[in-house]
C-alpha cells in the first residue's frame, strides 16, 4: 500500500508535562486535606473569585438574560440533544431470562447517583457543553447533577452559560473552575453534592484533574485537544474541506488536523485552499499554528486503503467527503462521532445536532464510544435460583473451585448440596488440604 505525505506533522504533542501533573497532584492532595480553605484559596489565587458563596441561588439562575434569538437557539440545540438522548435510552432494555429449569438471570440499567459536570470558560463560554452533560445525564436519570463553571473577569458565570446549564437541568450550580472544582465536586465541597462521576472537557489542568481523581469517582473519559480527520476522493470541494479543517484548529494551538485524501489533486487543491484561507482566517493565530505543527495531507491509492489508515488513527471527529456514503458507514469501525457528506460538518455535531460532543481522543476510540446515556447508566446482573437448581450448579461450582485450590468457595456450595438433597451422594472433588 502506497501512502504519500504531501504535508506530515505528529497527530499530537507530547502528553501533560510532568510539571501539569505534579501542580495537579499537589492541588488534589492539599483540597482533600484542607478542605474548602483550600478550594478558595485556589479560587481567589487563580481566577480572582471568591465569594461568600460558590453556590448560586435559584433567583440567579432565574435572572440570566441573554438575547431572544440566541435563547431560542440554545432552546432548540437543547430539544435536539435531549431527543437523540431520549432515543438512546429506548434502546436499553432490563434483561430476564431462565438459562436452566430454575436458573433465573438479568441485568437492570441503573444510573449514577449523583454527577459532577465541569463547563468549560476559559478562552470561550462552551454553552453547548452544558447541553451535552447536564442535560443528557439528566434523561439518562441521574438524581442529582451539580454543575460548575468558572467566573470570567471577576463577574461571575457568563449569562448565556448560566442560561444554558439551568435550561438543561442542573440541580446545582456553582461558580468554580478549573482542578478547584473537579476536586469540590468530587469530594463534596463547597455546597456541591459529592460526585460518583466527572464530567466534561477543559484544559490540561482539568484533564489531568479527572484523569487523577479516576477511581475515587468515574469520569467520562480521558481527554485530550480536539482532533478532525478528512477522507475526501475527487468528488470534493477543496475550500469546504480546508475550513472544515482549520474550523477544528481553533480549539487550540495542538489540535490534530489530517486529511486522508484519494486523490492527489484534491490534495494539492486543499492545500492551496487552507494557504488563501489562513491569512483572513478569524482564528488564524491559534489555528494557523494547529495547522503548522499538527497539520497533515496524506494520499492513499484507493478507498480501502482511507479506510484502513483512518481507523488507525481512530480521530475523535472524522468527516467523509466522498462518493458513496452508504459504504463508509458500514466500513468505518474507529472514530468517536462521523460525519458523512459535505453538508454536515463537526460544527453541527458540536453544537446543535444532537449527538454528544464530548468524544474519544489520542486513539481511544480504537476500544471506546463518546458520552451519552450509555455512560451515565451501571449495567448490573442479578441471578436467582430454586433449590432444584442447585443440584447442577452446585456439583459444578465445587469441582470447579476445588480445581482452582479455592476450598472456601466449595464448601459454600457443599453446604447446600447437603441442605437441599440430604439423601443424594454427588462427585465434588477431592478436599483442598489446609
């Protein structure tokens, strides 16, 4: 197989500097001890906030005010999201079912109890964040969903944030950013609900922040910059692939972008594109050094070939451009969200479509999906049995345990043999001496 880089960058810069994750440990470990000293001290030390309480007040929540038209988009972003929510949750059935005379299995769907969602603010007000945690946690039926967001410039929760995360259901809302608050939502400070699960993006920080906490709570999944790919043939339009392209790389300088073309002069074509694009560009700065360190055009000889090295790189957003949709669908295996055809872009699905936004980085959808009600459910098996049935099950799980030297597991099932068939003789194995 051929492969030939017309422009090759490495898909990603090195992970968290051992300097990110020692300032992160060190915040982790004196918030745990210290409490909510330390959460404020961080807060008023790092974004000049502390105020007599995190916590907002439903008038608060009550009194964001943002324009009519922008609060009917966020309306309508939010009905897409919680109906492609609604309509996952469908999909997820209670199991029960009799395996064997008298074997009774099942599982049940049980949501988590409690969520902390972090929302982003820090160089943008992610509103639709708010939508993709808040909200699908609450469909999937999270009882009690605290959100935190940081101030920006002193003033508190910008107000179409604060709309979006009330308009999404949140049961609490706190005015807290950064590793502070993953750190008061995981241990219940602050006036936030101790979290069985963190939610939501940020920056480095709070990517190592969850990836630290991991264990002490759940966490939706380890993040890392934003990542597009493109597989575009000579079906596509160069310049819509090109700002698709650098409309990605505005998350941040080492945002991965890759264009896996199969055709070259498609290829050369988009180049060019990006080179008259970048000098107007709005994000030009940010993007353009996305685009120099972690930019790459790849041709491949044929339509197999894009969609082998695709699923090796396993993107986070992964566009297709090209003919025949219908068969990317069925072949493609390694992405966190797709996107066929030119009319539907990442933007889409980052903001108002419906799917969730937050997706799999660095390779992780090789064995991983993004966040939906899927996460926010424990799937949990339960088993019960008549006495009858522990005539096979029992002579089995002793021999079986005795095999494996776990004496103490045999006689649990010894004991019973003996209780429900007094008269019966049964092979269970030779006694695993002391």
């Amino acid at each position: 197989m051929s492969e030939r880089f017309l422009k090759y960058a490495p898909w990603h810069a090195p992970a968290a500097s051992q300097q990110i994750r020692a300032r992160v440990s060190e915040m982790l470990t004196t918030i745990e001890r210290e409490g909510e000293r330390a959460v404020r001290r961080y807060s008023e030390e790092l974004d000049e906030w502390s105020p007599p309480s995190f916590v907002l007040e439903a008038k608060e929540l009550r009194a964001a005010r943002v324009d009519e038209n922008l609060a009917n988009h966020l309306a309508f972003a939010l009905e897409q999201v919680r109906g492609f929510a609604r309509a996952q949750r469908a999909t997820l059935r209670d199991l029960e079912l009799e395996t064997l005379p008298g074997v009774t299995l099942g599982h049940r769907h049980i949501p988590v109890g409690a969520v902390g969602a972090y929302v982003p603010g820090g160089r943008y007000p992610m509103l639709a964040s708010a939508l993709m945690t808040v909200a699908v946690a609450k469909i999937a039926g999270v009882a009690h969903v605290t959100a935190c967001a940081p101030p920006r410039q002193g003033r508190g929760i910008d107000p179409a944030m604060l709309l979006a995360i009330a308009a999404a259901g949140a049961d609490r809302v706190l005015c807290l950013g950064g590793v502070q608050a993953l750190a008061a939502m995981a241990f219940g400070l602050c006036g936030a609900e101790p979290a069985d699960m963190l939610v939501g993006p940020g920056n480095a920080y709070v990517a190592e922040a969850k990836r630290q906490l991991y264990g002490t709570v759940g966490i939706d999944l380890p993040a890392g910059p934003t990542e597009v790919a493109v597989i575009a043939d000579g079906s596509a339009d160069p310049v819509r692939v090109a700002a698709d392209l650098l409309g990605q790389a505005e998350h941040g300088p080492t945002s991965p972008s890759l264009l896996i073309a199969t055709s070259e002069p498609l290829a050369k074509a988009v180049l060019a594109a990006i080179e008259e694009l970048l000098p107007v560009w709005p994000t030009r700065a940010i993007a353009g050094a996305a685009w120099r360190d972690h930019g790459s055009v790849v041709v491949v000889e044929d339509d197999e070939h894009a969609m082998r090295l695709a699923d090796r790189y396993a993107p986070e957003h992964l566009e297709v451009h090209a003919r025949d949709l219908d068969w990317w669908l069925g072949r493609l295996t390694c992405y966190g969200s797709l996107f066929l055809g030119e009319e539907t872009t990442v933007a889409f699905g980052d903001k108002t479509s419906g799917p969730n936004h937050i997706l799999p980085t660095k390779g992780a959808a090789r064995y991983s999906g993004g966040l939906s009600v899927h996460k926010f459910l424990k799937t949990v098996t339960w088993q019960r049995m008549t006495r009858e049935a522990n005539r096979d099950v029992g002579q089995a799980t002793a021999r079986i345990s005795r095999l494996e030297g776990m004496e103490a597991h045999a006689r649990t099932a010894d004991d019973r043999l003996a209780k429900y068939f007094p008269q019966e003789r049964f092979e269970r194995g030779k006694p695993v001496d002391a």
